[in-house]
C-alpha cells in the first residue's frame, strides 16, 4: 500500500460561510495485489473534525485492515474497531481503493460491481462560490453560458436576500439552489425562506446549525423549499434522527466513510422516505468517480468539485457542462495521465 498527499488548487477562491480557501491538500493511496491496483481520496474537512495533517498521521495506523479486498464488511469492522467515528475520508480512500481493486480483478466499472443503477445521472449543479457580488454575478454568467442548467449559490452573510435576487435576474431561466452552510438563525432562515420562495429556489441546504434538528423542523413546517441535510449528516446512523428535520440529505463519501457507506445511508434516507443528493468535497475526478457510481440512484447530484480545480490529476469523466456520463472502463474509469 502506498500513498501521497498533493496540493490541488481551485481555479479561483472558493468560498463558503465559514471559509475561503484556494489550496486542497488530498492524500491518495493506492492497494497493489496479485497485478490490480485499486486507489482512493482522502478529502478532509475540518468541519468533521479532520485536516490534511490528521489524514497523515491517522492513515499509516490504518493501512493494515486492508488485506482481503473482497472483504468488505471486514475492512469497515477494523477501521471502525480503531476510530469508531472519526476520521471518515481516511476510511473512504481505503474503502475506495478495495472496491476499485475489485472492479478490476472482475473486469468491471465498480457500479457494475455493486449492481448499482444504470439510470440516467440528474444534472449536476455548479456552484456560485460565496464572495462579493460583481464576482457572484460574474460566476454566475459564465456558468450559464457553458450551458449549466442547475446553479448551487452559497449563502451566509448579510447580503443574502441582494444575492439571491441578483443571481435569480442574472440567470432567469436556471435552476437555483441554495446553501447556507449551517450560518443562519433561526429568525433569519424564516425571512429568508420567503425570498427563496419568490425566487423560485428549488431546494436550501442546511439552513441552520448542524444540531438545530428541532429548529429545522420548525423550518420544514412553515416552508414551501425542500429543506436538505449537510452539516448535520455524519455518519449513517444519523439519517433516522433527521428525517422529521429534513426533506433529504447531502449524501458525501469522504464525511461517510466511503462508497459502500453512502449507499447505505441511501437505503436508509429512500426507507424514511427522503429525498437524496450525491454531492462532494472539493477533490481530484477519483473522488468524484465514486461519487458517479451512486448517482443513477439519487434525485440531485452536486458533483462538481473536480471542474472547480486548475490542477486535477486525473482524467477519464466525460462532462458536457453539468451532464456527465457513467464510466464504462473497469474500476473508477479515471486515469492519472
């Protein structure tokens, strides 16, 4: 087993409620047995309490639970054995990198592996970074004339009804999305659900703090936007207790642990009868084809992380703007050039 960490650089700032960055450090690992090679990413995020250090210095210890690749259930029981619930785009890369090495042995895209769903993949959005609104409008713009048809807007500051407004005149005929990122009140999500409402907003992500479960459903009783899961989603064990709160859930490898997680929180969101986005981290198109994998199977996709980045260092997904197309090559389907 090996693996390497490379700082990946979005093509201009990318900005949320909580922080701006332009520099992503992923950690890649890669399984070599009997003339296969299955690899994985690791995309931290601090909100979940991890960072590119931690992913260095956890990953070493946790190297060895992979052995059989086909050993799924096995894999997840020892990871889960040393970090019961930390650390879960460590525990995605290594998932990642068994499923993959699977994949190849059969001869097989990884969603054949698993049976997954050959259904068309919705349209992903692309996403309007937060900054100042002449650079909002600008990202806006252009995104609509490389033909994107769905836009992600992210919120959180006190020109939030300005930014909505100006970006539902910049692009009248789109499908917008809104995500707040956890940094509302609750007094304030409440006025700004009418203007989401007026704008015709197809859905708001994570209005309010990550454990306001019983202010967001107070929010989903008194809107008429689908109000979707982020922040508040951790682990797989957390979709029940959300399921009065929320319409759907954000569903994301690297903060569930993986491809074989994430399916499983879907099979749990489909039971309690919510709706379900596969969405992403800023990382590499190895991460995101994972996350294409499940897609067939959700009704929004966000998987746009990879088309932000100036330095991807892999190639193989065929996009045309937000469309993009399952890969039919054995594994992931993507390549490091």
């Amino acid at each position: 087993m090996t693996h390497e960490t490379l700082e990946l650089h979005t093509r201009q700032p990318f900005g949320i409620a909580r922080w701006t960055h332009s520099v992503y450090p992923r950690t890649f690992v890669a399984f070599t047995q009997g003339g296969h090679t299955g690899r994985g990413e690791a995309a931290p995020n601090a909100f979940y309490g991890e960072t590119a250090a931690i992913v260095q210095a956890v990953l070493p210890g946790l190297l060895d639970c992979l052995t059989d690749p086909w050993d799924w259930d096995g894999l997840h029981a020892a990871m889960s054995a040393r970090f019961p619930h930390h650390h879960p785009s460590v525990k995605c890369a290594l998932e990642m990198a068994a499923l993959e090495w699977c994949a190849l042995h059969a001869g097989v895209p990884v969603w054949k592996l698993l049976g997954l769903s050959p259904a068309p993949i919705p349209e992903s959005s692309f996403t309007v970074s937060l900054g100042e609104l002449p650079a909002m409008r600008q990202q806006a713009r252009e995104a609509v004339q490389a033909g994107y048809g769905v836009l992600k807007v992210k919120l959180g500051t006190e020109r939030d009804v300005q930014i909505v407004e100006a970006l539902r005149e910049e692009a009248p005929a789109v499908s917008l999305r809104v995500d707040a990122n956890a940094a509302w009140s609750r007094h304030g999500a409440r006025r700004m659900l009418e203007v989401l409402d007026a704008a015709e907003v197809e859905l708001v992500e994570q209005p309010l703090a990550a454990d306001d479960l019983e202010g967001h459903a107070e929010l989903r009783r008194f809107s008429r936007v689908p109000i979707m899961a982020d922040e508040s989603l951790h682990h797989v064990s957390d979709v029940p207790r959300l399921a009065e709160s929320f319409d759907a859930v954000n569903l994301k490898l690297a903060k569930l642990g993986g491809p074989l997680q994430a399916l499983q929180a879907l099979k749990t969101a489909r039971a309690l009868k919510m709706g379900v986005m596969i969405g992403c981290m800023i990382e590499s198109s190895l991460g995101i084809a994972a996350a294409v994998s499940l897609a067939g199977l959700c009704d929004w996709a966000d998987l746009d992380g990879a088309l932000l980045l100036a330095d991807d260092p892999y190639s193989g997904l065929e996009w045309q703007a937000g469309h993009v197309q399952r890969p039919t090559a054995a594994g992931w389907g993507v390549e490091r050039p």
